[in-house]
C-alpha cells in the first residue's frame, strides 16, 4: 500500500504498480507524471464516483482495480486505455455500462455485486476475453454478442435475475469454469436432508482453519457427548452476503446435495438459523496440503504451481482417477462444480485427494436434458485442464 504523500513528494516515480487507498474522491493529480511507467494501478477502497479522460495518457497500463467505491457507471475513458486487459470494479453500485468502455484488449472482467441489469452487445467486440465475473448483479438475460467471446474459460453469473437458461453460452467453445446458481432459470429452495440439523449452541468454535469467500472455517467441538460425531469436527460458517461466486446458501444446497464421495470432504451435518448458517464437516488430517494455488494475473483463468514443485507419474495417475470418479458422482448428482481447479483440491504424500469449496457449484437438475448435457461438457473440459496442468508439473 502507497501513501499520498508518498505520490506528492515523487518518491513514486518509475513505479509500475501503485495501490493507493486514501478516501480519495479524485484522483491526484501527481498521479499523472507516473504515465510513462504504471502497469497495474489499485485504487480499491476509496469514494470515487468517476475517472478522468486523461487516464487515456497510461499507454502502458493493463490492470486496474476499483472496488469499493462509489461509480454508478463503468468509466468510458477505460475503452480508450490501448493496453488494459484486466479491469476489476467490484462492489461498486454500477448500473450501466456504455459501449465505449469496454477496452478490445480486455481479458478478464470483474463486475460482481453491482446493479448492472444489462450487458452491452459490444462485448463481444472483446475476443481476447477469457474470464468474466458477473454474480450478484441484476442481469436478466445475457447478451447475444457473448457468443462471439470464443475465448472465454470463466463464467461467473450466479446471484442474477436471469429468467431462460443463456443457450448460447452454454455453446462456447473454450467455456470450462461455469457458475449460474441463485438465478430464476436455475431456482431451487428445496433443503436438502442429506445430513441431520443441528443447533448452533451445540457447539463451540476453536481457531480459524480457513477461510474464503463464502465464509470462515474454524475448529470446533461439541458442548455435550456426540456419539454419531467424531469429538472435533471443521464449521463453516456461511457469512450470508452475495460472494464472487453467488449465494452462499447455494453452495449449502449444493455441496449436500452431493452426498458421500471418498473424495469429497464430508458432510456431517448443517445449522439452518435465521442469524447462523453453518456446514459441519470431517476435520482434514494434518497430513493434507494443498495441490495447486489460484491463478496469477498471467495465467488468468489457470492455475500455477509453487517452484520447483514436482509430482511422479504414478502420483499423477493415481489423482486423475481419483478426481474423474469425483467429476462422474457430481454429476450423476445433477451438480456442477463450477471451480474444478488443483487450488481446490488437497493431497497427502500417497497421492490421495480431497476435493471441496463449493462456492461456484450449481445444480442443473431442472434444465431441459440437452442442456445438462452442455453443462456436463462444460466441466469435462475443466477435468481435462486439472489432467492439462498435472501433467505439465511431472518429474518423470
């Protein structure tokens, strides 16, 4: 994080990238003599309402992040930045996007939980387009002019007001990562009862294991004997707000309409308060870490690998079979992962998995029977990338 003093006094000249928070509802104007040299420019967590034509001067400049402000429209001078692929505005109160600020060379788009009810048919001007995060808005339809984006990998539009299933999304050639939960075409109110309901106080909270979008895992053990339970269980608590990848209460249904899978962390039972929404699970043993980390800003829509990071033939194999037989019980569920990646996914030194975070899952038992077909083939090509990416990390 930069200071504006920092950028007043010149200290901050030749940087490429500034991340600059300060309450501010302009921007400086020193920021301009960074023109020659910004790259990624972060103004996150200010009060801005608007962008100034000359941003048009950052030839340079491809990323650009600002959320939690106060724009009520997407900036048209960002159409203008000849080298911006990445543009974030999240939980902003943006209700229009105007066709002049949609920048051609734009990879990868971040709108979530805005006020946008339309899309312009323009995007489709974006071919290099590969990741576009939508949840959370009031999107009724989607544009004809996505299907020209035939480069697009990831598809956030759960959380939306959509009425008829996006036929022609589901048509896109490189589509892998789709979420679309929490939509009128995708509804479903039904609890799912595949584990028992339980009381909040049954349980108190240790330290925090984990925590994402959706919410907080933490350590927890029972107030009184639980002889269906193990002693020490993990408790998500859902934070109950639209998240990147849509309704928390979505991923609830989701990931126990799923069941039992030796793959899968376990279920063991749920909390369904008004003020407290939990998933109770198997503690993961120790002896479990993660497989891969999220996408970087390069890779976009893939994942990366930590250095020097290596894995045998027969590891790989062995956790191919394990996360196809994952990718054939969800879907003999009805359930799309929405986020089947190796940053989701642990493993322990004999090559076993656990998969989870059902944050982007969504049920499709409702779609016409061609249409669950399309959005089976939607993840089989996820599959084949988590195949794509182990491969590339093999030793021999």
């Amino acid at each position: 994080m930069h200071t504006l003093a920092q950028l007043q006094s010149g200290k901050l000249a030749g940087i490429q990238r500034l991340n600059l928070s300060a309450d501010l509802t302009s921007l400086p104007v020193e920021i301009f003599n960074l023109a020659d040299s910004l790259e990624i420019l972060d103004l996150s967590n200010n009060r801005l309402r608007s962008l100034p034509k000359e941003l048009s001067q950052f030839k340079k400049l491809k990323i650009i992040f600002a959320s939690n402000n106060q724009f009520v429209e997407l900036p048209e001078v960002l159409g203008q930045c000849e080298s911006l692929e990445m543009v974030g505005f999240k939980a902003n109160q943006i209700a229009r996007i105007s066709e002049r600020a949609l920048p051609p060379t734009l990879r990868w788009l971040t709108l979530t939980d805005n006020k946008l009810e339309a899309l312009p048919d323009t995007i489709g001007q974006c071919r290099q387009l590969q990741k576009l995060l939508l949840a959370g808005n009031r999107l009724q339809q989607l544009p004809i002019g996505l299907s020209r984006c035939e480069k697009l990998e990831l598809l956030r539009i759960s959380a939306n007001q959509i009425t008829h299933c996006p036929e022609h999304v589901l048509e896109l050639p490189n589509l892998a990562w789709f979420a679309f939960a929490g939509n009128p075409f995708s509804e479903c109110k039904a609890p799912q009862a595949t584990v028992p309901e339980i009381s909040s106080s049954h349980l108190t909270l240790h330290e925090v294991l984990g925590q994402g979008a959706s919410g907080v895992i933490s350590k927890a053990t029972w107030n009184s004997p639980q002889h269906q339970f193990p002693n020490e269980v993990a408790v998500k608590i859902f934070k109950g707000e639209v998240t990147s990848d849509g309704y928390p209460q979505d991923e609830l249904r989701a990931c126990l309409k799923v069941g039992s899978h030796p793959n899968l962390v376990k279920s063991l039972a749920q909390v369904n308060e008004p003020d407290c929404r939990a998933l109770i699970m198997k503690l993961i043993p120790p002896a479990y870490k993660n497989l891969g980390l999220p996408p970087s800003f390069a890779s976009c829509t893939r994942d990366i690998f930590p250095e020097n990071f290596s894995l045998t033939t027969r590891q790989i194999n062995k956790m191919i079979e394990q996360m196809t037989s994952v990718f054939e019980h969800l879907h003999a569920q009805q359930v799309c992962h929405g986020d089947l990646y190796a940053h989701n996914t642990l493993f322990d030194q004999d090559a076993n998995i656990l998969f989870g975070d059902f944050g982007a899952a969504s049920m499709y038992h409702m779609l016409t029977v061609a249409q669950q077909e399309k959005i089976k083939a939607i993840e089989h090509r996820a599959l084949g990338h988590f195949i794509e990416d182990l491969s590339g990390i093999c030793a021999n």
